[in-house]
C-alpha cells in the first residue's frame, strides 16, 4: 500500500453483513466501520512473511497467524 488512505474496493460477498461495505475505502475508513475484508486485501499485498514478522516485532496475542493469512 502506498498509505493508509489508498482506496480498496470491496470484493467481496454480493450481501454484506453491512451496506456500507461496498463503499471503496482506504485504511483509516476501514478501521471505523471494521471492514475486515480490506484488512485481508492489505494482508494480501504485504504477503504472508511481512505480516508475521510484524505480529512478532509488536508482540501482538499469540504470534501464531497460520498458514491462511486471510483467515481471521
């Protein structure tokens, strides 16, 4: 991502558990609605490797993020 505020779009199921989750969104929007699927389209682009060492380098719950970074 080139930052937080670049526009993803939402790609994903055709009903939402929310409507405004269609709306294409950067980061910082994504956060105050919790749109969890632009949150694994970022993991996605950072790739499994950066994502692991960053949960290790914060500290962050168990450090164990699997092998399906997009499962959470």
């Amino acid at each position: 991502m080139a930052s937080v505020d670049e526009v993803i779009s939402y790609t994903g199921d055709a009903n939402p558990l929310m409507w405004e989750w269609f709306e294409p969104i950067g980061l910082r929007g994504a956060m105050r609605l919790s749109k969890v699927l632009q949150y694994q389209e970022i993991v996605r682009r950072i790739a499994l490797v950066l994502m692991r060492d960053a949960i290790h380098r914060l500290g962050y719950g168990n450090q164990q993020i699997g092998r399906y970074v997009t499962s959470f």
